[in-house]
C-alpha cells in the first residue's frame, strides 16, 4: 500500500485522505467543445448592457418628466438617450434570452454521451423474500415448527 504521507517544500508531511466512490464517468471532449466551454457565451455580457441600458434609458424618461431644461439641446439629448437605451436595452435583452442556454446544451450534449447507468438491485432486497397479492391477507392456523 502507497504511503499516505508526502513532503511538502518546507518539510511538512502532507496528509493525503481519500474517500471511494463506486464508479467515475469520464467524458471526452473535442476541442472545439472545450473552447466553447472556455470561451463562454456572450449572453452575461449581453445581459450586462442591457440592464445598463433601460437603466439609463429610463433615468432619462424619469429626468424628462420631472425636469425643466434651459435649452431644447438638451431636453433634446435626454429624448436621444432614452429612445437608444430602450431599443438597444430590448434589442440586447432578448439576445441574452435566446443565446443563455448555449452552454447548458453543450453540457447536456456531453452528459447523453454514457446512458444512464442501470441500477442493479440492492443485496438487502435480495434477501427479504417478497410477499405476493395471495400471500397478504392469507392467515396461517398451522403451529410453527420447534426446531
């Protein structure tokens, strides 16, 4: 049996403990799934903007309701602001909506590549015979054996 405890750097031993599992799945992967895993998916980013956006587009709205402007530049640039933000906002919101679950799909995609792992049955219900529909409401009058 390998020895349990290994040196570190400084001189300490390490204590190495470990549990065992019944079973490990291993899945392969190619690369290209492995870069998209990496890489991610632009859907958080997307998510960001967009809350960033209606944010802003809505601060705007908020601003020309309660607002007097000096200028009509500006009451102007608050309309501009609010228009884009609430497009863009939308625009990226539903973006983020169709692309959030591509990597789930790819992991799923992965997972599907072992079946699902047949359950054999426990040994304690081997054991315990099992009672029929006749034998349930059956009464047994005869005295047990003395053994």
């Amino acid at each position: 049996m390998a020895q349990n405890n290994r040196q570190i750097d400084d001189g300490t031993p390490l204590r190495i403990r470990r549990g065992r599992v019944e079973s490990v799945d291993l899945y392969e992967i190619k690369d290209t799934e492995l870069d998209a895993l990496e890489k991610g998916t632009p859907a958080d980013l997307q998510l960001n903007f967009a809350i960033f956006l209606l944010s802003l587009a809505f601060s705007a709205i908020a601003s020309l309701e309660t607002a007097t402007f000096a200028t009509k530049s500006i009451e102007t640039t608050f309309i501009i602001v609010a228009v884009v933000g609430i497009l863009l906002g939308v625009y990226l919101m539903i973006a983020w909506w169709r692309a959030r679950s591509e990597v789930k799909e790819l992991c799923k995609r992965i997972r599907q590549r072992i079946p699902p792992d047949v359950q054999a049955p426990d040994e304690d219900e081997e054991e315990e015979p099992a009672l029929t529909s006749s034998a349930v409401g059956e009464v047994n009058d005869e005295p047990s054996p003395k053994g």
